[in-house]
C-alpha cells in the first residue's frame, strides 16, 4: 500500500513537471532570462503523502522566478544536524563561506523533492569547490523530521558533509524560519524558495522564489563571488 502511494505521488508529480523537467521557467530582475530546470531523480519522492494542492499549482504555474537582494538577522539559538549534534545556526550561516539555503521537510512529495534534487545538482555541479560552500536545509516539521529521518534523507539526496540538514525545537525552527520571513505556519502552505549569501561576514543574501534549477543558483554564486 505504501509504494503504490509513493507511486501515486511520482505520477502526479511529473504530471506536473514533465518529462522534461521544469522548462520555460524566467527569472526576473530588470527584464526575463529563460532557463531550463535539470531533470530531478522521481524515485526519490518521501514515503508519505499529504495534501499538496498549493505545491501541486505551484509545480504546474512554472512561471516567472523573482530575485530580491535582502538582508537577515540570524538568530542565536542551536539547531540539531542528521548526527544528532548541537549546531549554532548564527555561526553557520554567517561565516566566510558562502551560502545556499532551503526549507524543506521530509515527508514532502511535491516540491521538497524537487528542490532536494535541484541541491543535489548544485553539489555535482560545484565540483571541488563544493567543500567551500556551506549548504543548508532546515526542516520545518522538527516534530517529525528526526536526526535519524534527515540521515536518511540526506543518503536520499547524496548530502556530502558540506551539505547540513538541520532540525531542533519547534521554536528554533520557527526562529529560523521568521528570520527569513518564510513561516507559513502550515507547512502545506510552505513555498519553494532558495536563498545564497556570497562569501564575507558582512555579506547580504539573494532570495530567489520558484523552482529554480541547479545551474542558475550556481551562477548566481559565482555573480555573488565576482563582485566580492
């Protein structure tokens, strides 16, 4: 029973993405680049499914990605890694590496699979530089998205040591996730979004909304580096 609904999942899924990924998308600031979004592995869709008609229309809209330059206050509380260790999440997130972040949760079928890909990507595509950039995912269902469960799916997703999966109290992820004025309160309601810091202590953040694909957030990291 539970495969067949994994299965039921995957379908809807590339229903709504295609065959071909998530082409035509655009991404907006000062006027329209089209892109391609990669192919993203379907067989890695959680093992539960929920109600995602908001994810669904999100998947299915592939319109235009909004880019706004933005500037956060991380909060100083601890967080908990898929090794069960204490993380400082200020520390992480505002050091001299630079960035690239997400919210996702595990059991998410929708969109968190697609952006779980997309960081994948991102790994491969960095290549040796991938151990000098700090990616993060916080989960925003610390109830249920153990250290075990996060390990699990970092294996899922092929996380190197670079790439930390963070969990903790409901409080500290709420604190995160205000701090970066994403908390939706239902995680049903939660969007896809990505945001990268480039390197230096003082530096800004980049919010990108949308299914943005691996090779754009790779450019926009080495905009983010060129200007530095």
């Amino acid at each position: 029973m539970q495969e067949k609904l994994i299965r039921v999942a995957a379908c809807l899924l590339l229903a709504a993405v295609g065959t071909a990924g998530c082409s035509g998308l655009a991404f907006a600031e000062n006027g329209h680049e089209h892109m391609n979004h990669e192919h993203m592995d379907h067989s890695k869709i959680g093992a539960e499914v929920h109600d995602h008609t908001q994810h669904q229309a999100m998947l299915e809209q592939r319109g235009v990605l909004s880019r706004t330059a933005r500037s956060y206050t991380i909060p100083d509380i601890k967080m908990v890694d898929r090794n069960g260790r204490s993380v400082a999440i200020r520390g992480l997130l505002d050091g001299r590496e630079p960035v690239i972040l997400n919210f996702i949760f595990t059991t998410c079928t929708t969109i968190c699979p697609v952006m779980s890909s997309t960081f994948e990507q991102v790994q491969e595509q960095l290549g040796d530089r991938r151990n000098r950039v700090r990616m993060v995912s916080v989960s925003i269902d610390p109830e249920n998205d153990t250290p075990a469960r996060l390990k699990a799916y970092a294996r899922r997703y092929n996380a190197g040591s670079q790439w930390q999966m963070l969990t903790g109290s409901v409080a500290n992820s709420f604190a995160v996730q205000n701090a970066f004025e994403v908390a939706v309160g239902d995680k049903m309601n939660h969007k896809p979004l990505a945001f990268i810091r480039a390197p230096g202590r003082d530096a800004g953040w980049v919010r990108i909304d949308g299914l943005v694909a691996a090779s754009d957030i790779v450019n926009e990291l080495n905009r983010l580096e060129s200007i530095k």
